[in-house]
C-alpha cells in the first residue's frame, strides 16, 4: 500500500513536471511566432525596398539610355545606377538571408510543435497511469475495509 502511495505521489510530481515542460514549451513557441512574425515583416519590407529599388534600376538605365549624348552627365548616372544595383544586390543578399532565417524559424517551430505533442502524449499516458492507479488504490481501499469489517463482525 506504502508502494502504491509512493507510485501515486511519484506519478502526481512527473505530471507536474510534464506540466511546467509543456508551459516552457508553449512559451518558447510563442517567442518563436513572434520571431517568425516580426521576419515576415522584415521580409515585406525588404521585398517593398527591393521593388523601389528595381524601379529605381530600370529608371536609371532608361535615362542613361536618353542621355548617351551627354558623356558627363552619362558618367554621374553610370556611377549612380552602379551604387544602386549594389545596394539592390545588397539587399537581394539580406532578402535571402531573411528568408533563410524564415526557414530555419519554421523548421524548429515544427520540431517544437513536435516536441510539444509527444510530452503531451507522455503527459496524457502519465495521466491514464495515475488514474488506473488510483481506482486500483480505492478498490484495494473498498477491500482492505470491507475485510476488517468481515474481522470484526467475527
């Protein structure tokens, strides 16, 4: 009986510890959502400047192509759309790295969402366990009482 206190009390503090994984967890995929959210934006945003900046591109070169008659103003506008693809490219280069992070911030919130489901698993599996336990418990209870009135009624 001592055994079964003992197995009741230790399965009591594994569901509680299963419990505090299961809200650490939970926290720790909020962080991720918010991660993925605030790279999403990073991402909408960089994706907008990158448009700007293709827009910018295509102007740029249309005017070089106007003003071939113009060498020095030619040159400043070459110089000008070269530090522009630059920047473009430069911003691709952080788009793409943006996205890569995306991606790895998806890939570990399915792990963890993974995770999260087998503790809960576990959890529910403790649970069961404890459960069955405590009705064993309360018939051995019903038994052990219904001998010492049988005792006592001899």
């Amino acid at each position: 009986m001592n055994q079964l206190r003992l197995e009741a009390d230790e399965s009591t503090a594994k569901v509680e510890e299963l419990q505090a994984k299961v809200k650490a967890l939970e926290q720790e995929n909020l962080a991720k959502e918010q991660e993925i959210t605030s790279l999403s934006h990073k991402n909408g945003l960089l994706e907008g400047d990158n448009e700007k900046m293709d827009t910018t591109i295509k102007d740029l070169k249309k005017a070089a192509d106007e003003g071939l008659q113009h060498g020095t103003h030619n040159e400043t506008l070459q110089r000008r759309l070269q530090l522009l693809e630059e920047e473009a490219e430069e911003a691709d280069k952080t788009l793409r790295e943006a996205n890569e992070k995306l991606r790895q911030t998806d890939v570990k919130a399915g792990h963890f969402e993974r995770k999260v489901q087998a503790l809960e698993n576990e959890r529910d599996q403790w649970e069961g366990k404890y459960e069955e336990m405590s009705k064993k418990y309360q018939a051995l209870q019903k038994e052990l009482e219904d001998l010492q009135a049988e005792i006592g009624n001899i």
